[in-house]
C-alpha cells in the first residue's frame, strides 16, 4: 500500500471502567457500600495505546473476549472518551458496522432500511433508488413488511449485510460484521460483494474472532491481550503470537487453514 496518508491516530490511549458488583447483603450494609464504595471495582480496558491506521488499510484486530478490541473501536470513534493524557483522532466520515446495526425489532424491514440509511449516509432519494435491490440482494421479497423480530438469525443477518454495502463512508469500523453471513449460498454471494466492492477505496478496521476472514482481508493485524497491544504485524505472524502468547488449550485453537480459522 503506497498511501501514507493517516487517517486513525491514537497516542497513549488508555480506559478504566468502574463498575459495581451486585452482591446480597442486608440492606443497611448495601448503603454503606454506597458510601464507601466497596462495591465497586476498576476494570483496565485499554492501557497506553498508540495506534495509526493509515488511508486504504484494511486492519484486522483480534484477541480472546474482554481484550478490549470493542472498546478500541468505541474510542476510535468517539463514542468513549481516552483518559487523560491520551488523544484519538479520526480524519474522514465513518460509520460502525455490527451485525443487527441498530435495527428497531418493532419495525419492519422497510422501515429499518429507511432508518439505517438515512444513519449511514443515505439520502432519501438514494434509498428508495436502492430500496428494491437492498431487498432483492437480501432476499426477502415476501418479509419487507414484517416485523424484525419475527426474523431469524439469518434474516437479520442479509438484511443488516444488504444495506451496510451501501453505507457512504470513507472508513468503515466493523466489530463481527463479516465473516460467514447468512446461509452457504449466501456467503458466496456477500463475499464476493465484500471483496469487490465493499471494501475497495475504503480504509476497514475489522474485529473478529474469524481468523480466516483477517486472514485473506487484512494488509495488517493487531493483537490484544488484557487490554494491552501485545502484537503487531501480517496475519500470519500476528496468529503465531496469539498461538505462543495465550494457551492453546484454553482457546482450543486448532490449526488455522481455509475456513477453520475461528476463535
């Protein structure tokens, strides 16, 4: 990748959650807890982390559950705040990506596409000029006027698919976006949109727990560990790390060919 425009910095970003532990105990005894905060525990996030993505970069970021790979994300676009100390900074329009986007399960698909496209960029004009092929491609002709939450997984899934492939967004941050949507025959089909159009001219950052999905997309990959970044570099040798850093036993890895990578 030749551009060397950055687009994503982030210098000495750390995050402290403080939570409180929900515990039985009388009720004068819970209100000294109020008091004196006993109850509450901190939960390191993130520690010091410096990041640049630059322009065009498709970065994978992987890591067992409770890393801290969401909350990179949730930084990098602002939704959290960095502690003192650190800066974030994003250049250009973005969007977050998850699989289910932010669907109303009272609505029905038509008015969840209406909702999602004006969030991702869409014009109403644009919309009802794709609204038949978001359908078509999601293949839901007979469901356009039910209601999400008599969907099943999978409906979900294409839908949510079928209109993120036409967000307007120059970066797209995906938290287990892609990676197997839908059924076989459908994966092909969103594969190939992914590869061929999707992604292309974007810059991605792309958190999942499918290795093979980093593998064959990622330019980069990085890996955390307890909410530190513990590894940087191909996929290849980022997985090796992962391999080496996190006992085998307790990921139950297996050997990470074709589709099998997945943690």
């Amino acid at each position: 990748m030749d551009n060397n425009e950055t687009v994503i910095r982030l210098k000495n970003v750390s995050k402290t959650f403080v939570i409180r532990d929900k515990k039985v105990a009388p009720f004068f005894t819970q209100l000294g807890w109020l008091v004196t905060g006993k109850n509450k525990r901190r939960i390191e996030a993130l520690k010091s982390i410096d990041l640049e993505v630059k322009k065009g970069e498709f970065l994978g970021i992987v890591g067992e559950n409770g890393s801290g790979k969401s909350t990179l994300i949730h930084l990098m676009t602002g939704f959290y705040k960095p502690e003192k100390g650190g800066t974030t900074e994003i250049n250009g329009n973005f969007i977050r990506l998850s699989l289910g986007l932010g669907f109303n399960q009272e609505l029905t698909a038509r008015e969840n596409i209406y909702l999602n496209g004006t969030v991702m960029g869409l014009s109403l004009r644009e919309i009802n000029a794709k609204f038949d092929e978001m359908i078509a491609f999601a293949e839901l002709e007979n469901f356009v006027d039910t209601k999400i939450k008599f969907y099943s997984r999978g409906m979900k899934a294409r839908l949510s698919f079928a209109v993120a492939i036409h967000a307007n967004a120059e970066i797209l941050l995906m938290d287990e976006f892609f990676g197997g949507v839908g059924d076989e025959r459908f994966k092909v089909k969103s594969d190939k949109v992914f590869k061929e159009s999707m992604i292309k001219g974007r810059t991605i950052i792309h958190v999942s727990h499918n290795l093979s999905t980093i593998r064959h997309y990622a330019t980069r990959v990085i890996l955390m560990h307890k909410g530190e970044l513990v590894g940087m570099g191909t996929p290849d040798e980022v997985f090796q790390i992962y391999k080496d850093k996190i006992r085998v036993d307790k990921l139950n890895l297996r050997d990470y060919v074709d589709d099998q990578d997945t943690i």
